[in-house]
C-alpha cells in the first residue's frame, strides 16, 4: 500500500487532481469532509464543541453554525487550539479506518490542505504537491468562489507559502495549465503511484 499526501493552497486546483487521481483507481481519504462529518449532529465531536464553545455555536436546526465558530477560532489561536484538539483526532481516527479499507497493493490518496502548516509530510510514503502562481491563486479565488481580491489574499496569507509547501513535495503537479494537460500529468503520475504500491516501494 503507497500512502500519499495531496496538498495545494487555496485555489491551486487540488480537488480537481484529487477527483483525477480517484478516477484512475486512488482511494480517496478526504480531510476536509471527515472533519465535517466527525461533528455532524448527534456525534460525539459536536457534543464535545458544544461544551467548548457553548449552544450559541449551534445552528437553529441543531447543525453546528461553521461561519460563527469561524469567527470565534480565526481571531483567537488559543480557542483555536482547543477545537483542534477535539477534531484532529476524530478526523485522524476515521481516517486511519477508511485507509485500513483499501488493498494492500492500492495508493490510498490523503487530501490535507494543511498538510505542510501542522507539519505532517513525514506521516506519508511521499507528498504531492499541486501548484500555481499566487497571482493564479487570487484570480481563481475571484472567479470562481466570489471573493473580494483582499479577501482571497487574506486566505492565501492564512496558509503556508508557496515555497514551504514546493520544500515537502516529492512530486509537483504545475496547475497553471489546461484541463487536458492536467489529465496528462495526472495520468503520468498515477503509473508512478501504481508501479510503487504493486512493488512495495
């Protein structure tokens, strides 16, 4: 079994590669979306949240209101800590049980898009690392997700640079191309990924 770390900044277009990679046979685990379901209603994280932050984080269906614990966790890295503390760990448990799930000679992809902030490369078989020009980055932001350019830039500033995440990838993946590029690349990368998982390497 290859494990590999798939990370990018906002806007590089790692979800696209992710979808790619799926496409060509990777089983996909999903940070973002586990640490979505681990605190859904009636789970043990949104109990445990509840009692961090208090109801008024709490949507009026019951769901937890992500825009106001936003607010709450962005401004402050102590608060901030703490919802880390519960969720990382759920999101790590599930992970391991949906990566146990594939064949042993399978590439068991990990979407972590802050894989190079909380310092996880060395968790991997070898990390890949989707890439574009920053300027890319504010123009996709724009575009296609309706932020103001200070906005995108905000977010962008939030993550790690582009040459900290370009120092833990073994492979890099340039995204300042066409879709059908894109797929060619994909494609050549998989056979790597393929060939290592069936060799054991």
């Amino acid at each position: 079994m290859l494990i590999v770390g798939l990370t990018g900044g906002i806007g590089a277009g790692k979800s696209e590669v992710s979808r790619l990679l799926v496409e060509h046979g990777a089983h996909l685990v999903d940070a973002d979306r586990i640490a979505r379901e681990v605190v859904e209603p009636g789970t043990p994280g949104l109990a445990a949240v509840v009692e961090a932050f208090g109801e008024s984080v709490l949507a009026a269906g019951g769901s937890l209101d992500r825009p106001k614990l936003g607010e709450i966790v962005f401004a402050d890295p102590e608060r901030r800590a703490v919802l880390n503390g519960i969720v990382h760990p759920l999101v790590g448990a599930r992970s391991a049980e949906l990566q146990s799930q594939a064949p042993q000679d399978g590439v068991v992809v990990h979407d972590v898009p802050l894989l190079t902030e909380n310092g996880l490369a060395e968790l991997y078989d070898l990390v890949i690392v989707v890439d574009v020009e920053p300027r890319t980055q504010v123009e996709r932001l724009v575009r296609s997700r309706g932020m103001s350019e200070e906005e995108a830039r905000a977010r962008m500033a939030a993550q790690a640079g582009r040459e900290e995440r370009l120092a833990v990838a073994d492979i890099v993946i340039d995204n300042e191309v066409s879709l059908d590029a894109l797929r060619g690349r994909v494609a050549e990368v998989w056979t790597e990924l393929d060939a290592r998982a069936k060799s054991g390497r």
